[in-house]
C-alpha cells in the first residue's frame, strides 16, 4: 500500500492578519516536467509477453529519469533472473528483483496506437510496429525507489541553459536551432529522456552577445555567465566540442549559482558527446535537488509567514505535499499570519531549500532580519524576552521554556510569496 503524506489539523482560533518581513532573493524559473511517468516503446504485437519486457525495459530508463541517477540499475536483477528466480534464492536482494522483474505492477493504465514504422523481428523479417504507451503510477514508483535507497527527484526540475561550442568542419560555432537544428533536436530529446527541462540559444548569430563563442572557447566564464542572463536559467551547462585522434574530446562546465563542478571525456560520435552533457548535468542536478535517504534525512521545524487567508493556508500545504524532499507535514501552532510546522524531509534543510529557491514560492528569511524587526513575536501573543525565573519556580522554567520566543523554536524561516 502507498504511503500517504499526512496532514494533522489542530483547532485553528487565531486571526489571520499582516505582518511584515524581508524577503530575500529572487525567483527562479523551475520548468514542471510533464508526462515524467509516462513512457513509449514500439513493440511488435500487443500480446502480454511483449508488454511485459516491453515494460521492463521501460521501467530501468522511468527509474533512471525520476531518481535522476543510472545508478539505480545497478540494483536490477541479473538477466537469467526472470528465467530461473529459483536459482536467486539466496541472494539477499531477492525480494528487490522479484519486485523489478515484474515491472508490470508499476503500470497504471496502458494503451497501444498503429504506426506505419518498422521493426525487426528475431527472423531478421520486419513487421509493422505497435507504439505501446506505459502510465507508471507516481506514488507506487517512489515508495519503490525509497525501498532501494535511491533519490526521488519531483517534477519541478532547474531549467538548463546548454552552451556548447562545436570545432568542426565548417570551423567553430556555437551549437543553436539555426546553426545545427538536427544537433539541437538530438539535445531536447535527450533532456526529454532524462527529464531535464533544457534550452539553447535561438537568437540569430547576429543577436547573440558578442564574443560569446571566444569566451566559451577561452574559457572566460564569467562573461559566459553574464550573457546567459538574458535566458533566466537556473543553471548553465558549458560545453566545447573538438576532434582529435578521430574521437571527439569533450570539457563540459556546469553553473548552479552556488557551485561549479566540470567533466573531461571522450566520444566516438557528436551524439555521445552530446549525451556525455546531459547525463553529467542531470546527475549533477539531482544530487542537489533529489531527496536523497543519507542526506539528513530527519524531522525539522519551519517557520512560515505571510499566510493570510484560509486559501494561502490550502495553497501552501498542497505545495509542500508536492515536493519529493517532503514525506509528511504536520501544522503545530498558529499565531496571526504565522505557522510553525514540522516536516519530515526524506533529504536534509540544504536539499529542501535548494528545491524551493527553483520557484521561489517560499523564501527563505534571516533570523537576524527578523530580530531586528522589533520585540521578539511567539505565538502565546507575549512579546519581549522570557524572564528569568527566580527560586521553586520550576514549572514556571517548564512552562517559559515551551512557550518561548517563536524565531528560537524553528531550523529555518520562510516567508510564503501571494499569487
């Protein structure tokens, strides 16, 4: 049975009123991926032994794109497994296989659709092919995911600016729709297969900032960076491209805002070395914003502000449910236009904060900000600091220290941005 992310309710008496706080930073862009549990293969007839391997294969490429990671297959039975199970007895990751060797379990709902396409039977004979398409249930795959220990990444996902300088032929260029559209088309489908939402320059030569393909090959980010501006990415992946030796030697650069990290490799075909980018900035990507089990994965409090109305409220809690770092959300008091809530993160803070800032409905608020906004605000409606308590006044401690101020209770303060 799925887990169900739950919601405690306690009695709600206070008003909802304005209060007043300084938020920092921007908005980003987050892309919401569509269809991110929804796959397609053509198969050859519509029998159920078809859509069960069918299903197999398309549940390793489902697993790869919502964990964010390939390494996920290294968790897949061996290939004699669906054969001969008996013989995996031992092992103690039977149970796991049984679960992925049956991937039709996953499956939601399934349909097939003619196609005037060919495919090629084991005879070496061709045959018209089917387009079997695969509805995995969300809720069904990530308690599955959890189960191996693996990343869940949701479906707001950073949109990625991809910079790529070509050596080639026709010498040097920067790869965009119009200087090489069958390259580029090659990039969004394997951002689609990826579940990375991704971009390239479309603006003719002439429009694009000058010097950006020098600076790309210079290696002068900074300016690189400043012209990717105009895109409003929430990263930039930097590539140059060049042959040598009759390979393709290929430097990739990814820009987070916070970090940078960089890959080296070698390609025998443009279509490696372009899967060489996307495979590092998604894996790169994910262990940022992937829920993670070994990343401080733990109950915390939160401090919210800004909730007006009774639909902020709505609003807000429907939002935190969405987010794949988040397993349950439990309202514990309520004091004006504040919350304080407790969450169960199946990542830590640092992976909760840095999923949030992709669409900056939540902000995060310093505490000393806060403080120095006036006498400190909790929610028994006191204001001021706690005195100190004189001799046999324990229960009064008791009662001082539950009841004290509101910014000393939480592990980090947001404030909740209205439609």
């Amino acid at each position: 049975m799925s887990k169900v992310k739950l919601i405690k309710f306690p009695l709600l008496t206070a008003s909802w009123l304005l209060v007043i706080f300084i938020a920092l930073g921007q908005p980003l862009h987050a892309d919401r991926i569509d269809g991110l549990y929804s796959l397609d293969a053509l198969v050859k007839d519509t029998r159920d032994s078809t859509r069960a391997e069918a299903a197999r294969d398309l549940l390793k490429q489902l697993l790869v794109r919502v964990s964010g990671t390939r390494r996920v297959l290294e968790q897949f039975p061996p290939d004699g497994f669906a054969d001969s199970p008996e013989d995996y007895e031992d092992n103690e990751a039977f149970s796991l296989w049984q679960q992925l060797s049956n991937a039709q379990r996953w499956v939601s709902q399934y349909s097939y659709e003619s196609t005037s396409e060919l495919i090629e039977l084991e005879s070496g004979e061709q045959t018209q092919a089917y387009r079997l398409q695969l509805e995995f249930d969300p809720e069904s795959v990530k308690n599955l995911l959890q189960q191996m220990q693996a990343p869940v990444w949701g479906v707001s996902r950073p949109k990625t600016l991809f910079l790529i300088a070509l050596e080639g032929r026709q010498g040097r260029y920067l790869v965009t729709p119009r200087t090489n559209r069958p390259l580029t088309n090659l990039l969004t489908e394997l951002g689609e297969e990826r579940g990375l939402p991704l971009m390239t320059p479309d603006e003719p030569a002439s429009q694009l900032p000058e010097g950006l393909l020098s600076d790309i090959w210079g290696g002068f980010y900074p300016e690189v960076l400043q012209a990717s501006q105009a895109y409003q990415p929430d990263a930039v992946a930097i590539g140059r491209i060049y042959p040598a030796s009759g390979r393709w030697m290929v430097s990739w650069q990814l820009h987070t805002g916070v970090d940078r990290v960089s890959q080296r490799s070698q390609a025998r075909t443009l279509g490696e070395a372009l899967r060489s980018g996307v495979d590092f900035a998604t894996e790169s990507l994910s262990q940022r914003y992937a829920s993670s089990p070994d990343q401080g994965a733990g109950r915390y409090r939160l401090a919210l502000s800004n909730i007006r109305e009774v639909e902020d409220f709505s609003r807000l809690l429907d939002y935190l449910n969405r987010l794949s770092v988040v397993d349950q959300v439990d309202l514990l008091k309520v004091s004006k236009d504040q919350l304080l809530i407790a969450v169960d993160l199946r990542g830590g803070m640092d992976q909760l904060k840095a999923n949030l800032r992709l669409d900056g409905r939540l902000t995060e608020t310093s505490f000393f900000s806060l403080q120095e906004t006036g006498p400190s605000q909790d929610f028994s409606g006191r204001q001021g600091s706690n005195p100190s308590p004189g001799p046999g006044a324990q229960e009064d401690v008791v009662a001082e220290e539950e009841e004290r101020p509101f910014f000393r209770q939480v592990d980090a303060w947001f404030q909740w941005q209205q439609d």
